[in-house]
C-alpha cells in the first residue's frame, strides 16, 4: 500500500509535465532563433501520433514558456508549505490519517483539474496545483515515521527502497499512460480524471488494510507484535513522545548538512520528472506517444538500481564493513555526483535522440541510491522524530521544486539546445556541491536530542527539552505551613 501511495502521488504530481505540451498552444517563431533547433522526428506533421495535433472540443492555450515553468512549479508552493504541519500532525494522530486524508484531497483536486482550467484557465490552473501539493506535503515525512515505527534498523534501506520506490513507478507509469491516452489527439482532461480517480480507490483500501503502529493493528500476530517492539528503537508503543525540542533540532549540525544534501538531489530529480518530457518532446521531437515512453524509460532504471543499491547498503551495514554514515554518504555520491556528470553528456549529444535518452536513463539509474542515503538519514539521526525532521528536511529541499521549472523556462525561451545545456549545468553546480558538503559533514549517528535519557545532554547545554524540566520535582507550599514538599 506505501508502495501504491508513492505510484499514485507522483503520477498526479507528473501528469501535468506531459499533458501541457498538449495544453498549449505552438506557435512558429517569426523572430530569428539564434542556436541549434533539432529537425521534426517524423518529418512533416502527420496526423498519427503528432505532438502538435489540434484536438477538436477541447481549449488550448497560448502560455509562454515562462509561464509554463510556473505552472509546473505551482504544486510545490503548496506541497512545501504543508511538509513541517504534516510531520507534527503525523507524530500527534499517526501516519495512517495524516497520509490518507492528504492524499484524499490531492486526488480529488486532481480529477476536478479540467473543470477547474475550463473555468478560469492559467489562474485556475495554478490555484488547483498549489491545492493538489497541499495534499502531498504530509506523504513523505508521515512515510519516514511510518517506517521509524514498522521497520527494524537493518532492514530500513530496503523497505525504503520498496516504498519510495513506489514514486518511480509513478514516473514510469505517469508519462507512460499519460502518452497514450494523449496519442492521436486524446483529450488531456482524461489524464487527470485517470489518476485523481486512481488516487480515490487507493484511500479506500488504505483506511481498511493499515494502521499508524503495530499495537494498534488489529489482524498483526503476538509474535510480529513483540518482534517490532523489542528491535523497533521508535516504536511509539511503550510511551508518549515529550514535545519536539525545535530548539535543539534547529541548532542540529548533521540535520542542516541533511538539508543541503536534500536540496541538491531535489534539485537534480525535480528538474528531471519536471521537465525531462518537455525537453523530449520540444527539443528533441519526439511525438508524444514517444515522449511517454522515453520520459518513463529513465524511471524504471531509478527503480530497479533503488532496490540493488538498498540491498548492498543493508548487506554491508549488517556485516559491519562499514557504518550507517559511511553508507549514507557513499550513496549519496552515487546519487548526486555521477547523475550529475551523465546530465551534462546528454545535454552535450546535441539532436542525438537515442544518445541522449541513454545518458538520463543512465543518470536516473545512479540517481536510485538517494533511497539509501539521503531519503532514509532522518531515521538514523533522530528515530523519535523522524516525522518532524523528514519534513523540515524534505519541505525546505523541496523549494527546489519551485525555483527549477521557472528557473528553466526562463533560460529556455526558444527551446534550443544550447538555452537547455545552460540549465542542466545549474544541475550539475547544485549537486556536485551539495554533495561535497554531506560528505565533509554529514552524519548517521542518533543524536542526542532525539534520546536524552540514552545520551545525555552535551557539555554546555543549558536549556534541556521539556522532558528534563517535567522530571524536576516540582515545590509548593501548602497554605498554613511554609515547609517545601514535593508534590510526590
């Protein structure tokens, strides 16, 4: 079901970037387009399968390129602001509602998406997307603790890579659908009924079949029961979490370091699933049943090396040949610094279709570590409040979603090679940097707010969390006599 909630979640975060290539309108330029342009994939247009084909009862649009990158990003002002909400929400009712209802309302917001343009177009457009990222904002940190609290340390990379995954299958299966039922002048109304109708089916199963914590799963054996409690170091079952120490998780080192490394992923990931169709079917020409299946041919590479990476991390954790540190930052390298360098070979094969695409599917591949690394390292620096620190880490990283679809719409007003190389090297600065900085600083250890009574408090700290004052016996004074007592 995580699985499928991850599919769902990221195919109506995506569906957007193929179905605007047939939302708008594609004027020829009467201005002189200084760089390369590459030739039509199919020759002269022909009806079947062309990308620019004007469908009868359905508007299109003239949206500028620039306007189209803020189209594409409006779903992450919403999806950001409701990341931090979403972790204490999920760590004070569970995982199950705070997750289910979110998705709920990203998917209902979806299937009213064509009603909603119809009515006040590019504004419309924009509200509804912001709305539908409201809904998602909750997913990832509210996952992040479902997993503190189901899944054993040593088997974390690779459930990780299971559930997380699920928003490769999105990808895959988002662009792929999308393709076909856009094909041969497909209304791109049907996308979003598709998959907000999708998404409303999954929030039936999941209010039946899971449940925030195994003790309050009804159908789970006594002998998985006291499994997880006894290996489960967040389990949430034995007793009530103090308030989040904000101050110390804001003065946190490793949790900063986390933020940066997130940002520079994001940065690399959300231009690829963003724009990654846009630049098949604009730049390189293909026709959009094409451009559905070359934007998911990258994705199902992400997920099948999510799952080999996840697997060698955990072996290697168990067998001690290297720390949970030393994990996370191998992988990490792997899934911010070689992406990095094939993003800028495919931006350098020019028109080279088949080049071109072998390059992103080789960088998506490489990219399927981040579950191993910068996905799961909330978990290990702080268990307890996995959710809270999964959303401060994902929410601020994914202000990268915001700035990078706008950002690339305007480096690429006329579509050209040469305007999309300048923005794919904006990729590659971001996360080779970012990378640099998790591995100077970056960490795997718990850390000492998260578990005080297991660490301590460290030399000079002078206002503990709440949990150290609630254990100070408080003193009061009875009326008539003025001897102090304690209240126990």
């Amino acid at each position: 079901m995580g699985l499928f909630a991850l599919a769902n979640s990221f195919t109506m975060r995506v569906c957007l970037s193929m179905t605007i290539t047939q939302m708008v309108l594609h004027p020829e330029s009467s201005e002189h387009i200084v760089g390369e342009i590459c030739p039509d994939n199919d020759g002269p247009a022909t009806e079947e399968g062309n990308s620019t084909l004007v469908f009868e009862g359905r508007d299109r649009y003239d949206w500028d390129e620039a306007t189209q990158g803020l189209l594409l990003s409006a779903f992450y002002y919403g999806y950001v602001i409701t990341h931090l909400p979403g972790g204490l929400l999920a760590e004070k009712f569970g995982g199950k509602w705070t997750l289910g209802l979110g998705l709920l309302c990203t998917s209902i917001a979806t299937a009213l998406t064509p009603l909603v343009v119809s009515l006040w177009g590019a504004v419309g457009l924009f509200v509804i997307r912001v709305v539908e990222g409201f809904g998602e904002g909750p997913v990832t940190p509210a996952f992040v603790l479902l997993l503190a609290r189901w899944i054993p340390p040593s088997e974390r990379s690779r459930f990780g890579a299971m559930i997380f995954g699920g928003a490769q299958i999105g990808n895959i299966l988002g662009p792929y659908l999308s393709g076909l039922l856009l094909a041969d002048g497909g209304d791109w109304a049907n996308v979003f009924y598709v998959f907000g109708g999708l998404g409303i089916i999954w929030f039936i199963f999941w209010v039946v079949l899971c449940y925030s914590t195994p003790n309050s799963h009804p159908f789970i054996s006594d002998e998985e029961r006291d499994y997880l409690n006894n290996n489960v170091a967040a389990s949430g079952l034995h007793k009530k979490l103090d308030p989040v120490p904000f101050k110390a998780v804001i003065r946190s080192a490793p949790l900063w370091v986390l933020v940066m490394a997130a940002i520079g992923h994001d940065w690399g990931y959300f231009t690829m699933i963003t724009d990654l169709p846009k630049y098949f079917s604009d730049v390189l020409k293909f026709n959009i049943k094409e451009t559905g299946l070359m934007s998911a041919l990258p994705y199902i590479a992400m997920y099948i090396f999510s799952f080999i990476f996840a697997a060698l991390c955990d072996l290697c954790i168990r067998r001690k040949w290297h720390s949970i540190g030393t994990g996370r930052k191998i992988y990490t390298t792997i899934s911010s610094s070689v992406p990095a360098l094939f993003i800028i070979l495919a931006s350098y094969s020019g028109c080279n279709r088949a080049q071109a695409v072998g390059f992103f599917i080789a960088s998506m591949a490489f990219m399927g570590g981040f579950y191993s690394s910068v996905k799961i390292n909330a978990m290990d620096i702080a268990p307890n409040y996995a959710g809270t620190c999964a959303a401060f880490v994902n929410g601020i990283a994914a202000i990268a979603g915001i700035i990078t679809p706008y950002l690339v719409g305007l480096l690429t007003p006329d579509q050209t090679v040469e305007q999309w190389r300048i923005a794919f090297w904006t990729v590659f600065v971001v996360l080779v940097g970012t990378n640099i900085v998790y591995i100077i600083w970056g960490s795997g250890e718990q850390q000492w707010w998260d578990d005080v009574e297991r660490h301590g408090y460290p030399p000079g700290w002078k206002h503990g969390p709440l949990k150290k004052r609630q254990q100070e016996k408080k003193i009061v004074y009875p009326k008539h006599d003025h001897s102090p007592i304690s209240n126990d």
